[in-house]
C-alpha cells in the first residue's frame, strides 16, 4: 500500500514537473520573441537568402555540366560522361555540406540574440565549418546504416532477403524517426555548448533520456501543430500563386514560368525566416531547461 502512494506521489511529481517545463518554456519563449522576432527575423532571412545562393550556384552547376560533354558514342565520350558524373556526385554533396554549415548558424543566431547581441554570418560559419560537416557526415552514415538491410533486401536476389522486406520497410522509417528524435538537440549542443560531433549526439541522447521522454515528446507534438499551422498558410498562399500564375502564362508562358520561380523562391527564403524565427527560439529554451534540470 506504501509502494503504490509513493508511485502515485512520483507520478504526480513527474506531471507537475512535465508541466512545470513546458509552462516555463511557453513563457520565456513569447518574452523571446517579443523582445527579438524582428531582428531574428531578420538574422534568417539573410542566412536563408546566403543558403539560396549557395543551393543555386551549386545545382546550377550540376544541370549546366552535361551541356559540355560530347553526345557522340566515343569512348572518350564514356570516360568523360563517367568523369563528369562523379563530379556532378562530388558538386552536390560539397553544396549540400557548405548548405549544412550556413543552416547551423541559425542556431548561433538565436543565441546571440538571447544574449543580447546579433550573429556576424560569415564568422560563424567559418567556425561551425568543420565541426557541422564532420557532424552532418557522421548523422548521415547512420541513416545510411538504418536503411542500408532495406535497400539490400530489395537489392538483392535472394528470396529469403526479399520476404523480411516488408518488415525493414517499416523499421527503418519507425528506427529513422527515433533518431531524429532522440538526436534534435544534437546542433545546439555542437555549435553552442561546442561539444564534438559524437559527444553532441551522445548528449541530446542524454538529455532525451534522462526522464525528459514524455516531456520532449509532448514539446515536439506542440511544434509539430505549430508548423502544421505555418503549413497551410503556405499551401493558401501557393494555391493563389497557382491561378495568378495560369493569368500570367496566357499571356507569356516564358515570362510567368520565371515569376512564378522567382515568386517561389523568394517567398520560401521569407516563409522558412518566419517560421524557424518563431520556433527555433521555443527549442533553445527548452534545450536550455532540459540542461538545468539534467546537470
């Protein structure tokens, strides 16, 4: 009778604390943003805008390079098509790479803005240069390891491979969504608290795991719903992009193709500032809480 009032007192405690947590990090994260939506805002858009220019220029290049390569069928012809694929290979994880690093300085942004300064762009991303590649590098060869039995079971030509199939199609997903989860704090850890790439990973684990599983869990699901929210505002607003688009091209199919991208683009740099202005900061907070109460 004892043991189940003292299970009863620490669940309740265990609510309360849960609670407790998310209140405060509620709180703290409106004073946030009303003393520093607009500058942060205005942080992302820049790094977006740096971001935009770095995917353009590198994809650029990969859809340009095979205007230069001979259309004969000579074998030189196939020693170049192989040479340029491995470049085009190289171009598009070296842009992907330097995108990850100008990405991570968000995270910089909104710290400095925490402490009551602004984020020098370039600076930063020549700080976090090595350690978020090396860290991209190692979260992306294990998701490589999570689906690698999938991709060889289907690979493969062996029945006994193919049947567990269906199984690893589910478990690799379900293994994939339990990595990011246990992982999210994994960039703050790295580019703020300057942890090392594996020591970043192993520490949001910790912090996860370390009685904060229905607290992360419900924090998640609340940011889920705000970005569900930011979702459908963009689908209004490409649905109305669509028809004024059909308008334009009536009268220049060529001209209302390059708005219409244009439009896109530039609308996705502002979209994506105003959201990870508004949900970043609530995620600094309660990585910042979860380290207090962790130690």
């Amino acid at each position: 009778m004892a043991t189940e009032k003292v299970i009863k007192k620490t669940v309740k405690e265990e609510k309360k604390g849960t609670l407790q947590i998310l209140s405060e990090t509620l709180n703290e994260g409106i004073k946030y943003l009303e003393k520093n939506l607009f500058p942060l805002f205005k942080d992302l858009l820049k790094i977006n805008l740096l971001n935009v220019v770095i995917l353009g220029l590198g994809f650029g290049i990969v859809l340009l390079l095979p205007d230069f390569l001979p259309s004969d069928s000579a074998p030189i012809a196939s020693v170049m098509a192989i040479i340029a694929l491995i470049i085009i290979i190289m171009i598009i994880i070296i842009t992907l790479l330097l995108s990850a690093v100008i990405s991570s300085v968000q995270f910089n942004a909104v710290d400095e803005r925490a402490r009551g300064g602004a984020v020098r762009i370039l600076s930063k991303a020549k700080e976090n240069f090595v350690p978020v590649i090396l860290y991209t590098i190692l979260l992306y060869s294990i998701i490589f390891i999570l689906f690698l039995p999938l991709v060889l079971a289907f690979l493969s030509g062996d029945t006994s491979l193919s049947l567990i199939g269906p199984g690893l199609l589910l478990f690799s997903p379900l293994a994939l969504l339990l990595l990011i989860f246990l992982t999210q704090f994994g960039l703050w850890e790295l580019v703020i608290n300057k942890r090392g790439p594996l020591a970043s990973l192993k520490r949001s684990y910790e912090l996860i795991t370390n009685g904060n599983i229905i607290k992360t869990l419900i924090f998640c699901i609340c940011i889920t719903i705000v970005e569900f929210g930011f979702g459908i505002i963009y689908e209004v607003f490409s649905y109305a992009l669509s028809i004024i688009a059909a308008f334009v091209m009536l009268v220049n199919a060529i001209i209302g193709i390059i708005l219409v991208y244009a439009f896109l683009v530039l609308f996705g740099v502002v979209y994506y500032a105003v959201v990870y202005a508004v949900i970043l900061p609530f995620q600094y907070i309660f990585w910042k809480k979860l380290e207090e109460i962790s130690g």
